[in-house]
C-alpha cells in the first residue's frame, strides 16, 4: 500500500490486514527484529508500521539477513569497477594489489560471520554472537583488521616475489594500507547491504525514509526556502572562487579547498535538517518532503568514507625502496 502520491508507505491509522502478517506488541516486536533496536532515532509513524507487521517466515533474524542481501556478483562488481576507476584516475598508483584487497573485503570480509557461525556451532554456542559481530562495519576491521592486514602484506609480497599479481609500481602493499583497505571494504560491502536486505526494511534505511515528510503534502516554510538555497548558492559560488582562473594555480591545493568547502555546506545543511525534525516541536520539513538528512549521513558514511579511505591507501610519488620484495 502507497501512499497518495505514490512515493511511499502509506501510514494512515488504518490498518490493512496483509497475507501472512500478524499484529504483535512492542515486546515481541523487537525481539523479533532486534534491528529496531539500533534505529533510535526514527519517526514515531515510521517505526509504528515497522513494529506492526512482521512477516511470518519462521526464520532467525541471521538467516533472513542470509538470505536477503546481495550475493557475490554486486559486492565483487561495484569494488573492482571502483578500484579499477582508481586505477586509472591515480595512473597506477592505487594498483591491482590495492584493487584485489579492497573487493575481497567488500565481498567476503563481513560475511565470513557466517562460516564462524557454522565453525563455532562444533565448540560452543557462541558461533551466532560471534558472526553477528564480524557482520557489522566497524566491528568487522576492529575485530579482525589487524590479523589481516598482516595476512594481506605478506600475500601481496608473496604474489610479487613469485610474480602472480603485478602492482605496476614493483612494491607490495604494506600493513597500514591492508588496514585501510580492510575498513573500506567493509564499510563499501554495506552500501548494498543497508539498501537491498531484510525487504527493504533494515534499521539504516528504515531511518533514512524516516527523515522525509509523509504527513500528506509537505508545507513550504519561507524560512526552509532561505536556509536551503543560500547554502546551495553559498556552495556553487564558493566552488567558483576557489576554482577561479589566477595566474598560479595548484590542484592539489584547489582540490581541498573544495572538499573542505562541500564538508563544511554539508555539515550547515544536515544541522538545519536534524534541527527541524528533532528539536523543533511540533515536526516540520526541513527540506520538504525529501529525505535529505538521510541520504547525507549514508553517502557521508557508506560511500565517501570507504573511496576516501582508498585514496589515502594510494601508493606515493616516490616509491620507498625498503618494500621492495627480496
């Protein structure tokens, strides 16, 4: 069921019996989808129609999340078409070893809760506990990111020594950039995972939906009209003058001066967003009916992060001759 305007869930007060749904409390809810848990911050009327039904599949909340998200295909394509786009933009810098480390990671790295929950079951009943906290993406690289970045240096060395996988640059990764390359795999492998598991309904996302209006046509405050547009304005005009044309120019320098400035415009517009859903009472739209709040804080988190991570994994201009392999 939609809403009017066909963009989303509707959430009147009527409820609409559903084939294989049931009407559960608030306590048997949340221990069925212990997900809800960790979204303290949805809107009332989202939560409610999450809480109210819950699909009777008979399943443990591991095997939903198994049997959801996305398989190997999506997690292996969209790393390596990145590492490879990197690749190019970085002239070789950020190699086949870096590209390698990151897809593996972004494709195996959390999942493999799920071979130490099989493995764990032998000895003790702890293997769930355990594969529930590598399936997370900050736990995963807190967790095993040191003992793998081990792992991964000395393979890129070995890869080298034996001549399996070039780097173009002759040097094998070292620990920090394996460590690096880790986080981000991890944080990327949950790009698709928030945005395609548990039908659409996990914490992450169920939030991101949340931020927007869908309380009938969102009214047009004056105040949101002013605030949004003078910082959409405030940041093409900013771009335009740190990229002007002067007679000494340094792209290195323009380029962080331009993150610099879409970091702070970015910061400015999430805080107008979070002031006017979460401290102003009653609610009101910040940026009309859109989710932008949402969608800020994931790109921010789940997309910028693990590419900003790779770029510091990038091998320096002047190749330290110490890690080239014996």
């Amino acid at each position: 069921m939609l809403h009017e305007n066909g963009v989303g869930p509707a959430l009147s007060s009527e409820r609409v019996p559903r084939k294989g749904v049931v009407r559960v409390s608030k306590r048997s809810t949340t221990s069925r989808c212990p997900q809800l848990r960790h979204a303290p911050f949805l809107a009332p009327e989202i939560v409610s129609r999450t809480k109210s039904e819950v699909p009777l599949q008979g399943k443990a909340r591991g095997q939903n999340r198994k049997a959801a998200m996305p398989g190997p295909g999506p997690h292996l394509m969209y790393a390596m078409g990145s590492g490879v786009a990197m690749t190019k933009l970085s002239n070789g810098r950020f190699g086949p070893h870096h590209t390698l480390t990151y897809a593996v990671n972004a494709f195996f790295g959390p999942d493999i809760g799920s071979f130490t929950e099989w493995l764990g079951s032998f000895f003790s009943s702890s293997g769930s506990a355990l594969a529930d906290a590598i399936h997370d993406p900050v736990y995963y690289f807190l967790i095993l990111g040191l003992p793998l970045s081990f792992f991964y240096s000395w393979l890129s060395r070995l890869s080298l020594r034996i001549g399996i996988l070039d780097s173009f640059s002759g040097v094998p990764l070292s620990k920090r950039q394996c460590f690096l390359l880790i986080a981000a795999g991890s944080i990327s492998h949950f790009f698709l995972d928030h945005l395609f598991e548990e039908n659409g309904r996990s914490a992450m996302y169920t939030w991101i939906l949340s931020t927007g209006w869908w309380k009938g046509k969102a009214p047009v405050n004056p105040d949101a009209v002013f605030v949004v547009g003078f910082l959409c304005i405030c940041l093409v005009v900013g771009f335009i003058y740190i990229n002007r044309v002067m007679p000494v120019k340094s792209a290195i320098n323009q380029s962080y001066q331009s993150a610099n400035l879409i970091l702070i415009i970015a910061t400015l517009y999430c805080l107008w967003c979070a002031s006017q859903i979460y401290w102003v009472n009653p609610r009101r739209a910040p940026v009309g009916e859109e989710a932008d709040l949402g969608v800020l804080v994931f790109l921010a988190m789940y997309f910028f992060l693990p590419h900003c991570l790779c770029i510091m994994s990038i091998n320096p201009k002047d190749v330290d001759m110490a890690q080239l392999p014996l």
